[in-house]
C-alpha cells in the first residue's frame, strides 16, 4: 500500500504526520538523535504501548516521503513479536498507524476494522491485542532532560514514572 493510500483509507489529512516502526529499542537511534537520553531509557520504554517523539537524524535512511518537510518523527516498537519480525526481516523502518479510519477509537481485534478490509492489500490475524483502545502513550523527548506527553495511552502512567526515574522533567510545552 503506497503512502497515499494508507491516507485515504484512514480518511486522514496528509499534514497528519506518520509514525515508524523498528523491530528493537536499539534501532530508535539509527532514525531518532537520541544522544541526550539516559543510556537504558529506551530500552526500558520499548517494546511497548509507547511512541517516542524526538528529532528526525539526518544520516537515517527514511525516505523523503514520510513526513517531509517534518524534522520530529515518531517511533515505535510494538510488544507484537510478529510486527517485529517483520520489520526485522524487512531490515528498514516502516510505516505505522492503528488499524482504524482517522478519529476512530483504536482497534483491538481485526473484527473491528472490517470497513477497511478492502483497501487492504494483507490482513494478519495475531489475535486479540490486550489493550483498552486508547492507543500508544506519545511521549515526545525532543528537549533533552525534558518530556511531554503528547497522548495519554494505554501506558501513560508507567511511562511517566520511568521518565521520572531516569530524571527527565515533565514538560507541558509543545513542539
């Protein structure tokens, strides 16, 4: 499915930036500039329910088409062995976003996005996904010493006691 296409089908505007995936913590720093991060932090967030905001590397091999013009970008490595494997075997990030139109709450089971199956070029099957529907906690770590949490997600709490922890202050302030 091309990039455009994955809009449409979500009904989603493109100014609506992407996230990635990667198939291990280790790999958020070959597309995020993570030097300001306390050694073990990602590790301790990822996998998980978590998206990590922080600024785009210029030396990562993400094509141009994703979020141009954007120098934040969001990744992720979701606790689903199989979606890991993938990204591992294609050896590059990927595209990633909830299986669901624009707005909707989030999808747990594939039951509950049948109104795309169509657009879809594959649907997997891994099952019902523990989580309440809200999504991944979006933490932005842009600011070095400093979070924001950009979406309150299945792992908010937990998120914000590990940033706590590993000395970062809570920022409100948007990037």
């Amino acid at each position: 499915m091309t990039l455009q296409a994955l809009y449409a089908t979500k009904r989603r505007s493109e100014d609506v930036p992407l996230a990635i995936c990667v198939g291990d913590a280790q790999e958020v720093g070959n597309y995020l500039e993570t030097g300001h991060l306390a050694s073990g932090l990602l590790e301790e967030l990822l996998p998980g329910p978590v998206t990590v905001i922080s600024w785009t590397k210029s030396s990562s091999d993400l094509p141009n088409c994703i979020n141009p013009g954007r120098r934040l970008l969001g990744v992720r490595v979701p606790n689903s062995c199989f979606v890991r494997a993938v990204a591992r075997q294609y050896g590059h990030a990927l595209a990633l976003t909830s299986a669901n139109q624009s707005g909707d709450r989030s999808t747990v089971d594939v039951t509950e996005f049948l109104e795309i199956w169509d657009d879809c070029t594959l649907i997997f099957d891994g099952g019902k996904i523990p989580s309440s529907g809200l999504g991944s906690t979006i933490v932005n770590l842009s600011v070095p010493g400093k979070y924001s949490i950009q979406r309150r997600g299945d792992a908010c709490q937990i998120t914000e006691e590990t940033l706590l922890r590993y000395g970062l202050a809570k920022n409100d302030v948007f990037l």
